[in-house]
C-alpha cells in the first residue's frame, strides 16, 4: 500500500506539472485589419506566429481571425483593451508614436520599403525605443512610397494643378499638405480609398504606392501617375503586444519572441512590400496608366510646401523628449548607407 502511495504521489506530482506547463502556454488573437488575401493577412503574420511558435518550443502560439475585430483607427485600443493581443496600426493612429513619424517626413522616402523598414527599427533602438508604453512595441515597419495620381486625362504636375483638385489623401502630413496647397481634400483610411475613389468623388489620389492602388483595385479610375524624382511621403506601421500578455510570457520566450520580432519582422514587411510594389508599376502598362515625371519646378514648390510638416515634428519631438533633427540625420543616413 505505501509503495501504491508512492505511485499515487509521484502520478498526480506529474499531471500537476503538466496542467502547470500547459496552463502556462499562450495564445495570442494576432489582428490584422487588411482584407484576409492581403500578403499581411496571408503571408507575413502567419510566417511570424510560425516563428515565434518555433522559437518558443509551441509555449507561445497564435492565429488571426478571419475578419479585423475593429476599424484601422482603432487597432491600438482594441490591443489595449484585450479585444486582440497583437495587432498593426498606421502611426498615424498611435498618439505615442512621435519618433516613429520620422519615416513619414516629406521627402525623406526613399523607394525602397525594406531599406526604409530596417533603418526605422535601428532609430527606434537609438532614439525613442521606450515612447510608447501602453502596449509592448514588437516591431515598427515602412511600407512602399506613396504617389501621385490623376483620375482625368491630364496629369497632375504644377502645384496649380494640385491646387484645382479635389484628391483622395491619405490621413496625416499628406492630408495637411493637400488642404495647404489648396486642394479639396477627402481623407479616409486606405482600406477605404475604393468607395470614394471609384465613385467619383475626387479626380485624384496621393498617398497610396502602386501595390496599394492595385490591391485596392484602383487602376480602372486612374489615369496617370506623377513620378517625383524623391518620394514625397510614405507610411510607417507599428507592430504591439498588449502589455498585460507580454508579462504573462516568460523572459526567455520574450527574448525568443523579440529575436524574429524587431528588425527581422520590419524588413519581412518590407521587403514583401517592395515585391508588390514592382507587381504595382508593372500593371500600369496593361491598365492604361502612364507614367509623368514630375517638372522640377512642382517638385521644388512641393518640397516647399511641405517643409511646415517637418518643422512641426521636430517640435512634436523636443516635447517628448527626442532628439528629431538627430533623430531625422541617423534615419536619412541609415538609407545612404544601406543604398552604399
């Protein structure tokens, strides 16, 4: 009987240990607010729960719902409110996120999202890696180059012409620069781009990069594109744990966690961005898009018109607590380093 004890004792100190391991498992509702067949949805967060379930041994496992469980604007609140554990927001919507708008500085892009995505992280890391606090920062990303587009037969290239339009913006500096310039300005999350634009609402749009204006079959409305010699804008993603999970996962599988997360998970994005972007501006031919390059003169009025936006941030900054013009420098030289 004491030898069945024994057994008894050792059995329930094993299926105690068990429920233990298991109840110390995680997993994670990763949103993501893109339609389902975007390569976000489809390919890049399901290749990160993939890692991350390998890094961590199975302890740490997700999956994405099939349909966003809020609005874009609202990413960052349904995270913190434990409706999803991870998700994506445009920085755009993370009031926090002052020092990632660096990347979203007028003139700064470069067309390369891969490049862009790895020199934001490396900023983050050196000049504002602890701003935002109501959720833990797993990655920060950029995507394609926003262009410029017209919706009527004659391309848009003088600020004039700009300026008699009713456009299409994306949210943020490129709205604000719009409605200085004098355009009529309508601006709504890009995953919303299609009502207006297809309606007729507008005739132009800017902001959106060739991937983005073929994904959300834009093409049959658009006319003609603006290539600027330097992008005028593009945008920067933040990626965010809700912070009551990440301190329900150990250290270890943090540090596993972080190590696929970071600069692995921005330049994932990116350079997935960049091939669609090339998928973009090869459709344009077959769509009857035609390609303008800008006259130097509406690019010099452009970078002009802009610059209030910088000047703004690197107030926004100093207030924070940020270094912007040092900040703006390291960023800008990370892209001439990388492209050297």
């Amino acid at each position: 009987m004491k030898h069945s004890h024994s057994v008894s004792a050792l059995a329930l100190t094993a299926m105690l240990g068990f429920a233990s391991q298991a109840s110390a498992d995680t997993r994670l509702l990763v949103n993501c607010f893109w339609p389902s067949s975007h390569f976000a949805c489809s390919e890049i967060l399901p290749g990160w729960i993939d890692e991350v379930e390998r890094v961590t041994e199975g302890r740490v496992r997700g999956i994405i719902p099939p349909r966003s469980v809020a609005p874009p604007p609202e990413q960052l609140a349904a995270v913190v409110g434990g409706v999803a554990d991870v998700s994506v927001s445009f920085n755009g919507f993370v009031e926090e996120a002052v020092g990632a708008r660096v990347a979203m500085m007028p003139f700064v892009a470069i067309r390369n999202a891969e490049r862009m995505s790895r020199a934001l992280w490396a900023t983050n890391r050196q000049f504002f890696p602890d701003e935002v606090t109501s959720v833990h920062l797993l990655s920060q990303f950029v995507i394609g180059a926003g262009e410029l587009y017209s919706q009527t037969d004659t391309p848009i290239n003088s600020i004039e012409d700009l300026a008699s339009r009713r456009m299409w913006v994306l949210p943020g500096p490129l709205a604000r620069i719009a409605a200085q310039i004098g355009s009529g300005v309508v601006s709504t999350p890009a995953v919303e781009s299609n009502e207006i634009i297809s309606r007729g609402v507008v005739d132009g749009h800017l902001g959106l990069d060739p991937q983005g204006v073929q994904s959300f079959q834009l093409l049959p409305y658009t006319r003609s594109t603006t290539r600027l010699s330097h992008p005028i804008y593009t945008t920067s993603f933040s990626v965010f744990i809700n912070n009551d999970t990440w301190a329900g996962i150990s250290p270890e599988d943090q540090e596993a966690i972080m190590s696929v997360s970071g600069d692995v998970l921005g330049a994932a994005f990116g350079a997935r961005w960049d091939a669609a972007v090339a998928q973009g501006v090869a459709a344009y031919a077959d769509a009857g898009v035609d390609v303008v390059d800008a006259d130097p003169a509406f690019e010099a009025a452009l970078v002009e018109a802009s610059r209030f936006v910088t000047t703004g941030w690197l107030a926004d900054a100093a207030a924070r607590g940020i270094d912007g013009q040092a900040a703006l420098d390291f960023y800008i030289g990370q892209l001439s380093d990388a492209a050297n």
